[in-house]
C-alpha cells in the first residue's frame, strides 16, 4: 500500500524543485516538505529570514500526502484527560491553539486564488454502544468549559443508526496537497529556497549548525526539524513517543448519498474510525480512515485494510472504493505534540506527535517554533514544550514504550528465521531468515528475484518486521519504515537497511540479488 497513490497525490501535483547541489549558508534550515516544514518557511521568510528547506522525496510525499486531512479541534486525547493532565487551564489553551491553527490554513486559503478545498464544516463524535456514550457525555462537560460550540444530539447525518453524538461547529477540511501547492508557491516567491530529494544525514550543532545531506551542507543559525518524527534526535524525544500506522480509503457515492454528508464524523471505538467528504478534480469522494495499529507489531496488517473495507461496507452499501492509502502517526506519552527546542538544544527545533491531528498540530508546530525562532511571545509554547516532563500525565504510557524497545531489542538477538529456507517465500513475500549470526531481511518480488538486506534498523539496532498490506520492513521500536529495496520510507532512520549477500542453496536456485 505504501506504493499506492493517495487520493491527493492522484488528484493534485506540486511543481518539481531541485536537489540541493554543493553547500549554502542561510538564517534558517528547515527539514521536511510537509505541512509543517512549509508553513514554517513562509512564516519565517515573510519575516525577513533566509530561509533554506530541504525533503527527501518529493514535497508532500510523506505524511501530509497520506493523510485524511481533518481540520478540527476534536483532539485525539479527550478534553476531560487533558484536564487530569494538564489542568482546566492547559486544555483551554489546547483547544484554543486547535481553533488558531485552522484559522491559520484558512487564512493562507483566502489569500490564493485556489480554494485548495477548503471549507468549513461541522464535527460529529458519535457513540454506537452504550459504553461508548457514557465516555462521549463524559467527554460533552469538558468541550463546554474549552469553548467549544458543542451541542448535544440522539441522531446525525450518517445513514446508520447512533445512540447519541456531540455536534461541535466549524471545523474544516481541505485537500492538503492543493494547500500544500499554494504553500511552495508562496514560499518560493518570498524568497526562499526549496530543494527535493535531498536526505538529511545528520544535524551538528554550532554556530552555526550544519546539515549534512548527501549532496551538500547547510549552515544555518537555526535548525527546524519538522519530519514527523525527529530524524536527528536519537535518544531523548523517542523515548516520549510511539508510532502507529493508520490506513485510510476514499469510494464515490451516488449524488443523492453526498448531500448531507459534508462534516467530519469520529467514532468512539478502539481502535476508532472517521469519516468526511472532499470535492477533488475527479470529483466528491467520502474518505474513511482507521484501524491503527503499532508500527511493526502486527503480523497480518492486511486484516486491518479488510477491516476497513468491511466498516465502510456495512454502513455505506453503495460504496465503490478507488483508493486505498496508509499512514503513519505519532503518539506522544502525554497526550499532546512536543514543540519548540529539541532536548539539549540551543538551536535545533522539532515538532512531533501530532497523533491522528496532523494537519492541525502541524501547522500549530510551525507557528510556535517560527515565533521562537523570531524572537516572538507565543502563548501556547509552554504548553507543548518539547523539553517538557509530567511525570503523572505521561507514566503509564511512558513505561510502557520504554519497557518495549529494551525487551525487543533482547528478544531479537535470539530470535529465530520467520521461514526455513529462501524457496518458502512466495512472489510478493518477505520473511527474515537468520544466516549465520546475521538476521536479513529477505523479499522475493513479482518475478521470482531474491531481494536482501540487513534485518538491523540503522537508528538503534532493533529488528524490522515484514508488513504484508504494504510490502515494507518496519521497525517495531521506533517506527523506522523500508522499502523492499531497502530505501527509507519512514524515519527516525536516515540510512538505509545495509545490503547483503545472500547464500542460496544449490538445489533452491533462485534468482537472488543484495
């Protein structure tokens, strides 16, 4: 699936920029071609820096490209948990940032010609069980005290039945890679310098900082690591985080079924599932995502693509699927991103677990570290300090990551080959199989060629697993993602899974290559 198009990335395109030749100095460096990244450098180069920004892949290529693009302050830690964490105070400035950060897209919309689909729309959370409700009116108190225009309803514009749902006005959606377009757009008529395929291999702190890439340095006073999860950070930050894949489609619709169905729609299940609408150039689709699940801790992922197939079905019978997408999401410890200086840091900044808010919190991460990188008073920025330690808001979960990456990283060392021997593999299938005191992560392609790498994830050793749904080596620790040939999909890593030789036995005779 990682392969496959989005919708977006089938129904918008963003013009090439170049890759980054030889070394340059700027004010600013900003890694990441996403929502973030760009927002980012227009903000800081209106401002009057020399602003440089570099992607690995294309832009929009990572997260912002597979999202679903919900525009809502619907958080994914519940407002009455934000409360026991963060006290009434620090959820109202949660739902508060939410509300500056949609303002923020929308005023870049209206300054364009281009709609980029935006438009405003009411939210739905809906409860199907009983259990479910009594977690929704626990949730509708909460919403109030933030601010929300939150009302409270036994039906919805849904064409199945709900026991009851909170209706929260204006909130939005957009087509992000339309966004995105006009964002590069702006951007490089500022001023600023925007280059593609150009990775990232490290960060060196200084003055100035330098940002080592496989074509070049930037030097720069200020570093803006907004990739999603921080690819220069090995230890600290990750220690705080967790990653989960997330998968998504989008199916027409009859016309009739379209006319009431313009809101962004969030169950209560676990693991949850949302629903919207977005007019494209191929016309109006309805966009269903969910069924997320731990990177690299689900050993039939496809069952979570079917499942997803299946929920749209039973509720939307007339549904013709054309898309089918995947994602990845960042969950912090304590329930909101980390934003602002990296741990240890003077001049090195990320943004990072928006969770399933992405486009929210992304354009919120630019926002506050653009306004520290200027200097500028920004009152949400303590809130999602990234230096920040709760240890009652983030326990539970915080050891509960930080026993996992220890223990898998011991049960790897003796872990056993996934198959028994190279000719079990079938044409589409990987498998790990230990050789000698190697563990490789080995991949037979359409055509019957032995394709193998390392099984060893270059960011802090742990073994990447096989995930089936998307034909890719993903790093249960940390959330790492490979492709079949190695390549990085998904960081924290920078490198790639390191080739090797496989050896065949004489009577399997299969066509190999590292």
């Amino acid at each position: 699936m990682n392969r496959l198009p989005s919708l977006w990335q089938s129904t918008a395109s963003i013009p090439p920029c170049p890759r980054l030749q030889g070394d340059l100095e700027v004010d600013v460096a900003v890694i990441g071609g996403g929502i973030s990244g760009l927002t980012a450098a227009l903000l800081l180069q209106r401002a009057g820096k020399k602003v440089a920004l570099i992607e690995a892949h294309r832009i929009g290529a990572g997260e912002t490209g597979h999202t679903t693009a919900h525009l809502t302050e619907l958080l994914d830690a519940r407002y009455h948990v934000l409360e026991s964490k963060f006290g009434k105070e620090g959820a109202l400035l949660a739902a508060d940032s939410a509300r500056a950060s949609i303002a923020r897209i929308e005023a870049f919309v209206m300054e364009s010609e281009e709609s980029c689909g935006f438009r405003r729309v009411p939210g739905y959370l809906y409860a199907e069980t009983r259990k479910q409700k009594e977690d929704l009116d626990r949730e509708f108190p909460s919403l109030e005290r933030v601010g929300a225009r939150v009302s409270h309803s036994t039906s919805s514009p849904l064409p199945f039945p709900i026991l009851s749902a909170l209706r929260i006005e204006n909130q939005a959606r957009v087509h992000p890679l339309e966004y995105l377009r006009v964002l590069s757009q702006r951007a490089r008529a500022a001023g600023a310098l925007l280059f593609e395929s150009t990775r990232m291999l490290d960060v060196e702190e200084g003055e100035p900082c330098r940002v080592i890439t496989e074509s070049g340095t930037l030097r720069a006073r200020d570093v803006l690591v907004l990739t999603n999860v921080p690819v220069s950070n090995r230890f600290v930050i990750h220690t705080k985080i967790a990653a989960y894949r997330t998968y998504a489609l989008a199916a027409r619709l009859p016309q009739s079924e379209l006319r009431d169905l313009d809101a962004l729609f969030e169950d209560m299940d676990d693991p949850y599932h949302y629903i919207r609408l977005q007019d494209t150039s191929e016309g109006t689709f309805l966009i269903v995502g969910g069924e997320d699940h731990k990177t690299g801790k689900e050993e039939q992922s496809e069952d979570r693509v079917r499942r997803l197939e299946e929920y749209t079905r039973r509720r939307f019978p007339d549904a013709q699927i054309q898309y089918r997408w995947s994602g990845q999401v960042i969950e912090p410890s304590d329930g909101l991103p980390y934003i602002g200086r990296n741990p240890h840091s003077e001049h090195v900044y990320i943004g990072t677990g928006y969770s399933g808010t992405g486009m929210t919190f992304g354009t919120l991460a630019a926002m506050i570290v653009s306004d520290a990188v200027l200097g500028l008073p920004n009152r949400w920025a303590e809130l999602y300090r990234a230096t920040r330690i709760k240890p009652l808001a983030q326990a539970q979960r915080y050891v509960s990551e930080n026993v996992d990456f220890p223990m898998t990283l011991a049960h790897d060392r003796v872990a056993h080959s996934d198959v028994e021997r190279v000719e079990a593999l079938l044409p589409g299938q990987g498998a790990r199989i230990r050789q000698g005191r190697k563990m490789l992560a080995v991949y037979r392609d359409d055509k019957g060629v032995v394709h193998a790498r390392s099984a060893v994830c270059p960011h802090m050793g742990c073994y990447v697993r096989w995930n089936s749904a998307e034909r890719s080596w993903d790093c249960p620790c940390h959330g790492s993602r490979f492709g079949v040939d190695g390549e990085v999909l998904n960081g924290p890593a920078v490198q790639a899974l390191k080739e090797e030789d496989l050896e065949v036995h004489a009577e399997e005779s299969l066509p190999t290559t590292a």
